[in-house]
C-alpha cells in the first residue's frame, strides 16, 4: 500500500438546526490533487458519506464539535483529523 498523505481542507461550518451539523469540505492528496469517492465518517457515529468525482463532501451529524472526522479511500492510509 502507497504510504501517501491525504491532506483534508474542510470548512467547518457548522449549521444549528434542529441541533445538526454539517461539515463540508474537499478531500486532496499530497500533492493537491482531489480524491474522489474517499468515505468521510464522523468517529463515535454512523455518520458517514463518499466525496464526490471533485473530492468534495458534505456530513450532516447531531453530535456536537468538537468531533474527528475519519477519511479513508483505496491506494491511502486512513487519516483522523
């Protein structure tokens, strides 16, 4: 396996409603390309989504920041941040 390292930009904007957030970001590798189809989950839930072909992603959970977000994908290493 590659020993390659995901950066993760998120913009952490977290929306109150009805006590939900949403993290929002695009998952890019070292070398600043994006990485489609990464799983983005939130760590102690069963909040989860895929990025989409640009790298982008968008998570809805209820539980409070802050929280770890769990970004794995085929060819990287799983990366908390």
């Amino acid at each position: 396996m590659k020993k390659l390292v995901m950066i993760v930009i998120v913009s952490f904007i977290t929306i109150n409603v009805s006590a939900q957030h949403v993290v929002s970001g695009v998952i890019k590798d070292s070398t600043g390309t994006t990485v489609a189809n990464a799983t983005v989950g939130i760590k102690g839930t069963s909040s989860y989504t895929v990025a989409a072909a640009n790298g982008q992603f968008s998570i809805t959970t209820k539980k409070d920041p802050p929280f770890i977000l769990r970004i794995s994908s085929v060819g990287f290493l799983i990366k908390e941040i």
